[in-house]
C-alpha cells in the first residue's frame, strides 16, 4: 500500500509496505496519507499487518505485539508480598 507522511518542517516521505514505514523518520508526523484515508491530529501512527492506525493510546497495539508488559497500582499489602517475592527470586539469581 503507498503512504505518505507530511511532517512539521514541511517535509514529505513517501514509500509503500512496512519496511519503507520503518525506515521513516519517527517525529513530527502532521499527516499520513494513504490509499484508504488522510489520518491527522493525533499522536501515533503505525502501520501493522498491512493496515494503518491512528490513536492517541498505544496500549491495545502494545498489548498485542506482546513486547512490553504493563504495570499497575497494587494496595500495600499486595505490594509488599510481590516485592517479598521479587526478593527471593533476585537472591536465587545472586548465586547463579
């Protein structure tokens, strides 16, 4: 699929498949245009499985690709037994 990305310093970089995608420069995207549809006025664009998205959350695509992992609030209590946990785990590692 061709692509275009208009970028803040008026600057455009045109290309097709997500290997050109990859090679674009990552900041200052105003625009992305594509066969399908003109994306603007958001923070993230991205290109995945042939198709294109625009999104001001990353967590769903995040979640998918299945490389980052994602922390959250625990009470004290919970907190502090996974830290217990977390310990133990770091003196086993130690005497590797």
């Amino acid at each position: 699929m061709k692509w275009a990305i208009v970028y803040d310093d008026l600057s455009v970089v045109r290309g097709e498949g997500e290997l050109e995608w990859r090679l674009a420069p990552p900041d200052g995207v105003q625009w992305v245009v594509n066969e399908e549809r003109l994306m603007g006025e958001t923070d993230y664009y991205y290109y995945h499985d042939g198709a294109f998205y625009h999104s001001d959350d990353l967590g769903p695509l995040l979640r998918k690709l299945g490389v980052v992992k994602f922390g959250r609030m625990a009470n004290t209590k919970v907190w502090d037994k996974t830290r217990e946990i977390a310990v133990e785990i770091g003196k086993e590692y130690s005497r590797v």
